[in-house]
C-alpha cells in the first residue's frame, strides 16, 4: 500500500498514455511533449485534466494495493495492479509488483516479454543486460512460447558485447542458446521453423565476417550451415517444402549446381530420404494441427482435440515429439490439471530426466496448487530420484500450505511425507521426523477428519511408534487420544486390543475389554464386543478370567437382546402401517381382521408359558457365538448363549406389559392427528431431516419433518413423518413414492391416525411389540402405542382380541385358526370369525 510520501512522487512520475495506451502491448510512456500551438487556457486546461487523471490512478493503485495485502493470492487483481502501475510509469512499484505477482503465480509469456521491454527501455547498461537475461531466462522456462525465445535470441544478439563482436565466448554462447530453443521448441510442427530459420540466419551472418583468406575456417562454418539445413529437413514442420527450395538455392550459392525444377536435384540421398519421411510424419499430423487452429473452439474442445493429439504421439514412440507437445497443451490451457497430471505421469513412466521431472513438477504445482494429486505424485517422483531430504522437505510444506477442496486431500499429503520418512529411516533420518508429521498431522486434521480417516491415520502412527520408535507408550498414547475422540467407533477398541494381543500383553487386552464391553456401538457392535471378550478369555485366559467375563457380559447381553426386540417390533409395526395406507377402506378393515387372527397366538403364547421358556432354557447346552460349551448351568449362573438370552428378554417383557396393561395409568404419547401427513420409510440412515426437505423441495409445502431416531444413538432409523401445509401438496409428495434418495428408494405413504387407531385395537400382538421397553426405562413405549381403555369404547365391549380373557377357556381358540375347507355351519367345526363367536355364546 502507498504511503503518504510515495503519493506526490508517483504523482510527479505519471505522464499520460500514447493515444490508445493502456493496452497490453503498450510500451511504458514516455514524458508528454509540449505542445507547438494552442492558447494558454487550452494549455492550463489539459494540465488539469493529466493531474486528475493521475490522482484517479493513485486512487487506483492504492485500492488494489490494500486488496492484494488482504487476498495475495488474487490473480486477477495482481494483473490490473500491474496495468496500472505500467500505465503511470512508476517503474521501482511496478518492478516489485511483477516479483510478488510472480512469487505465487508463473507469469504468461506475453507479460514476460512486456517485462523484458520496459526493463531494456530503461538502461542499456552492462548491469541492465546482465537482469534483462535473466528476466528471458526466467520467462522461457516457465511456458514454451516461440515469440518469446526469438525475443531472448534477439536481444542476446544485439545487445551482448562478446556475440556482437563475434569472439569465440560470444559465439559459443549464442549457439548454445540457440541449441537450447532448438530443443524447447525445434519440433513445434507450426511454429518451430521459426527458431531453425534464426539459427540459420545467425550462421549465415558469421560466414560473411570470414575473410576471403581463411578458407579452411570458411568451410567449416559452411558445413554448419549445411548441417543445420540436413537438421531441419528431417525435422516434420510446416512449410517444409519451401526450406527444400531455400537449401537448394543455397548449395547453388555455394557454387554446388542443380536443377531448380527438380526437387531432390543435388541433394545427397539420406537427407532425401529423411526430408519424405518426416513429410510423411507431418502429413499424419496435419489433421491434428488443423483441428487445434480453430480459433473458435471452447477450452473443452481444445482439451480434447490435444488429448487426441497426445494419444496418437504416443503411440509414435518419440518422446521428445510427446513432451513438446504436452508443453504446448500446458501453454494454452495452463490450470488444466488433467493435463499436468498425464503429462507429470507420462515423464515419470517414460523419460525419468531428473532436471525435466523437477522442472515439470514445479511448474504444474505452480499453476495448479489446489490439486494434491500433484504434490502427491510430485513428492514421490523426488524421492525415486534421490533428491535431498531438505528438497523433498521444502516442497511438503509448500503443499501443506496450499488449499485443497477436501480435508482428505491433506491426509493424503501428510501420510505420503510418512510413507517417505518410513521408506528412508534406514538413511540415517531420525524417527522423531515421524512422529512430529503426525503430531502436526494430527493437530491440523484432527478436528475436520472422519472416523475413517481418523482411524487410518492414527492406526498407522500407533503401529510405527511400536515397530520402528520402539515406544509402546507412545504407541499407547496414540490409542488414548484417538479414544478420547472416537470412543464410540468399535474399530478403534478393537484395533488397540489386536495391538496389545500381538505384542503379547494379554492383562492390557483385558483391561480395555473391561472398559468397552458396556459401550454402545452402531449396528451389531455391542454383542459383538461382549462376544469377542469370551473368546478372547478362551484363546488367552484362565478359567476365572472366563468365568468373570460370562458373568460381566450376562446381563449386558440381555439388555442388548431386549433392545433388539423392540427395534425389531418398532420396524414391523410401522411396516405394517405402512402397507395399511396404501389399500382402501374396505381392504384395510379386512387386512386389519387378519391381522389380529395371525398375531393373537404368539401374544398369548407369551402369556401362558413364561416359566416354560425358563426351564426349557436351563435343558439346552450353552453355545454362544463365540462357539464355547461349558456344562449345563442356569442363566443366572452366566449361560450367554443368544437362544437363552432372547428367552429371558420375552419373559421380562411380557411380565412388563401385562403389568403395563393392567395397572399403569400414566400418560400414553398419542399419534400426531394431522390430517396432512406422509410416513417416510426405507429412508438411507446416512439422510437427515435437510435432505428429506431438499427431496420434497421441488413440491413445497413440508411445514413439518420428524426424523425418528434410536434412543440409545440417536441415529436414525430410516423413518420420518413429513407434515404438509393442504392436500394439494400431500397428494404431490405421495406420487414421489419409490423415488430415490441417497441412492435409496423411499416408500411414501399416506399417515392416517384413525385408520393406525382401528389397527391398534385389532392387532394385539403389534401393540405388544410396541411396548417392549427399553433397557433402564420400563415405561418407554414405541409412538403410537395406547391403554385398553382408549382402545376400545367403554359400553361397546365385543369380545374381540384380548377381550377374550372374560370368555369360558373352553370356548375360546385363536383367532383366524381356520382352514380353507371350512364350511360356515357354526358347528363343531371351529370358528372362523368373531361375530360367529359372539353369535355361539348368546345362543347358549
């Protein structure tokens, strides 16, 4: 930002523009002349109007420069900062902007070339050629670009004292720039004769300083010239016929004589030979060539045109045609990563130059800092070179610096730094260079980082700290702080006690056992835990030890079988619901019907023979999952096996409802009673209640969106009620039905409470599964579930359901115990309805 005293100076440094200045190619304006003829108010009047100009630039200027102090990385702006520095002549701020602009991004060749300019326009001092050829040096390097090396060329050749002179160290440098264009862009099948043409140009002019008397030095230099003609023609260029003529012409200069009007005339057979076949190589290319001088054509379609372009010189089989090629995709689509990164592979799998894969890597990073696929690659290309450990460390921390679209991305850096310390440790290095990647790693990710992620990278830290810093306390410490973040995650307690089970540590496994067995997991984590610590006892510990372990896991694994239940009911009933809503009336009330006649037995079953389902627990052998057996015991006395475990749930169950039913009078959660709502089932647990709403955005109208979730977790169970504002909007969402979301089809129904009511009050044994409670919560009930006293209206009793508990033991049988042979006599036979029930006992 200019300071109050670099504001006149800049002031007094400004001169207006050339008509039309301002432009890219404008060179720096010079002092504004006088003008011949004019009065002096036409003359004060102009001097007002360049000083208001020049304030508006310094307005300018100093606007752009406090937004490049707050955004260093804007390109944009740094192009119009320089602009506006150029436009007002202040050379020192212009100088030190183009360095900063260049320290983040590389310059284009055109800026390159304006830079070069302004600075000869300058000085043409000694000291002034020495930083201008640096400045061309720099520029070449960065894109391939032929205008700006026939710019370097020229201005070497003209303003460097031992080439202008010829001496033998000002020949020597010039041809060897010129063999370095050549290399660069020599084979640029449109532009490359270009830079032969001036190479010859430049041999032509030393042969006539010769003098007539030194024929042997004569000769030699005409053999140059004939050579680099032999060069070019076996080179597949544009224009290639008219260099044939020129060399023909040539040799004819040279007082070798043939035939204008033969093509090959005079020139010697394997340069014939090599001119047709690099014609015949520059025909096959030409399609290509014509395709990519579409001036029209998008980014896109230039993309592809090259990557089609790219593939067929591959398959050539000449790399140095490959990466010239790759240069001048990279020179017109510069922040196409696609590009850098084929080409970055292309050079690691086919040429391996160390000084190209370094140049390379470094300009692609340059234009492309935000892909950490390339500091990836970038890194590991360094390291199969052998490059130093403060290279390969001064280029991780240019990456770690950079902004990468994913939290992911910067894991995948830091654990490649860790892969290259581990690979190198033998090199000398010390392992506290590890443990300090990951501490940072760890300090920079940790907070963004998934479980997932969290996992891989701290498991790998863990077991490098054991294997190769031989510190199990670390190694430990590693464990305790990933716990203290994810001790939720079954992975990490099963991962810590596999580490302290391979190192032999057995007391430690089973301490941490201890600490998990009781934790709450996602899914089928809590029994497997309970499991995998029976097992573990059986493969490492002493009787006692097992026996501890049955009795700590016991009643664990009942309260987990338990739980289990009343999901498993919770699903089935909103199942049943929801198979309910998509039938009519009539088809619902027969459903429901059947309903009660198929669920009735297992609910009665439940009440009849609890204490059978005890013994009959005691007769069975234990077998667990973890496959262990033991002598017969009672369950009280440690048996876990699953069979037992859900015999014991259904008899505390049971005892709970009944006890519920009977004599419980506290209040029962209702179902929501608008008339407006859909139940969402088969929802993806991943989805929460922003992407319900972004799913029915496209119809509007959701005022309301309950997500139902585990009580214990709190995750979601896949199911949601959607509240809408009319019907209008209800009958839209209900069409969306089998739709999917997150990649799951979702099943849409409509949610009628008094129809859920009737469903209620005939399936028993739904409401039953409703009511399992959960593990320290017996009077938890599933929504929806109701007392017998609302389920049925007093003064209306039928002795329907569980009514049938007031009705002679012999006369009833379960419902819907029929057959389809049945005939409706209402004899012996057995009852098919509850209508010819009732009809039965009002006849006795």
């Amino acid at each position: 930002m200019a300071t109050e005293e670099e504001v006149p100076e800049a002031a007094a440094v400004a001169a207006p523009g050339p008509a039309g200045g301002g432009g890219d190619d404008a060179e720096m304006p010079d002092a504004a002349a006088p003008s011949d003829s004019g009065s002096d108010s036409d003359a004060d009047s102009s001097d007002s109007d360049d000083e208001g100009a020049a304030g508006a630039d310094e307005l300018r200027i100093q606007a752009l420069e406090r937004t490049l102090q707050e955004q260093p990385l804007d390109y944009e702006t740094h192009v119009q900062y320089i602009q506006c520095l150029r436009k007002s002549g202040n050379i020192e701020k212009l100088r030190a902007a183009r360095e900063e602009m260049n320290k983040y991004f590389p310059l284009t060749p055109k800026m390159w070339q304006e830079w070069a300019k302004d600075e000869a326009s300058l000085s043409t001092s000694e000291e002034a050629f020495t930083d201008i050829e640096k400045l061309y040096d720099r520029g070449v390097q960065e894109y391939l670009s032929i205008k700006l090396w026939r710019d370097y060329l020229d201005y070497v050749e003209e303003h460097d004292p031992s080439v202008s002179q010829c001496t033998t160290s000002g020949l020597s440098k010039m041809r060897d720039l010129f063999e370095r264009a050549i290399t660069a862009g020599g084979l640029h099948v449109t532009e490359g004769s270009k830079l032969w043409a001036a190479y010859r140009e430049y041999e032509m002019a030393i042969l006539i300083t010769i003098s007539d008397g030194n024929d042997e030095e004569k000769a030699k230099q005409v053999q140059r010239i004939r050579t680099l003609f032999h060069r070019q023609l076996s080179v597949p260029l544009a224009e290639m016929e008219s260099t044939l003529v020129e060399y023909k012409s040539w040799e004819a200069e040279q007082g070798n004589a043939n035939d204008p009007g033969s093509n090959f005339d005079g020139v010697p057979s394997n340069v014939i030979s090599a001119y047709k076949k690099a014609s015949d190589m520059y025909n096959e290319r030409r399609q290509y060539e014509d395709q990519l001088s579409n001036t029209g054509a998008s980014e896109a379609d230039k993309l592809q045109e090259f990557l089609k372009y790219l593939k067929f010189e591959e398959s050539s089989g000449d790399p140095a045609r490959v990466q010239v090629l790759y240069e001048r995709a990279v020179s017109e689509l510069p922040v196409s990563s696609d590009l850098w990164i084929a080409y970055t592979s292309y050079l690691d799998r086919s040429l391996k130059v160390p000084s190209v894969l370094r140049s390379v890597y470094y300009r692609a990073t340059r234009n492309c800092t935000w892909v950490a696929e390339l500091w990836v690659h970038y890194l590991l290309s360094l390291e199969r070179i052998h490059s130093s450990e403060e290279e390969l460390r001064h280029v991780f921390e240019r990456a770690v610096q950079c902004s990468f679209p994913t939290i992911t991305e910067y894991l995948n850096v830091y654990l490649t730094r860790v892969h290259s310390l581990r690979r190198r440790i033998s090199d000398g290095l010390d392992f506290q260079l590890i443990r300090q990647t990951f501490t940072d790693a760890a300090e920079f990710l940790s907070p963004q980082l998934g479980t997932e992620e969290l996992l891989r990278m701290n498991a790998y830290w863990a077991r490098l700290e054991r294997n190769i810093g031989k510190d199990v306390a670390a190694a430990r410490g590693v464990w305790e702080n990933t716990i203290k973040k994810s001790g939720s995650v079954l992975e990490v307690w099963q991962q810590y006690i596999s580490m302290e089970i391979e190192m032999g540590h057995v007391h430690e496994a089973r301490s941490l056992y201890k600490r998990c067995y009781s934790k709450r997991f996602a899914g089928s984590g809590s029994l497997d835990i309970c499991y995998e610590w029976i097992r573990f006892e059986e493969e490492h510990g002493t009787l006692d030890d097992y026996d501890l372990a049955i009795k700590k896991v016991t009643p664990r694994l009942k309260e987990l079988m338990v739980f289990k239940s009343q999901e498993e009911a919770k699903v089935e009933a909103y199942s049943t619901l929801n198979d309910n809503s998509n039938v009519d009336d009539s088809s619902q009330k027969r459903k429901a019907s059947k309903m009660v006649n198929k669920q009735q037995p297992p609910a009665k079953k439940r009440k009849e023979n609890p204490v059978k389902s005890a013994k009959s627990s005691d007769d069975q052998g234990p077998r667990s999952q973890s496959g262990h057996s033991g002598p017969v015991t009672a369950l009280e006395a440690g048996e876990v096996t699953r069979e037992k475990v859900e015999a014991s749930a259904g008899m505390k169950v049971d005892s709970d409802s009944r006890t519920r039913n009977t004599s419980s009078n506290e209040p029962k959660p209702s179902f929501y009673n608008d008339k407006c709502t859909v139940f969402v089932s088969n929802i993806d647990l991943k989805a929460n209640e922003d992407d319900l709403r972004r799913f029915f955005s496209d119809i509007g109208g959701a005022t309301a969106i309950r997500l139902l979730k585990d009580k214990f977790t709190k995750k979601s169970r896949g199911l949601a009620y959607v509240d809408f504002s009319d019907n209008k909007h209800l009958e839209a969402a209900l069409k969306k039905n089998k739709q999917k979301l997150l990649g799951k089809k979702v099943s849409i129904a409509r949610s009628d409470p008094s129809k859920g009511k009737k469903s209620r009050e005939a399936g028993s044994s739904s409401k039953d599964h409703d009511s399992f409670p959960q593990s320290g919560d017996d009077g938890a009930k599933a929504p929806g579930s109701s007392t017998l006293d609302k389920e049925v209206p007093k003064g209306d009793m039928k002795i329907t359901g569980k009514n049938t508990r007031f009705a002679p033991r012999a006369l009833v049988k379960p419902l819907g115990w029929t057959t389809k042979d049945e005939k409706p006599d209402g004899g012996t036979g057995e009852l098919k309805s509850n209508e010819e029930f009732r009809n039965l006992l009002l006849k006795k």
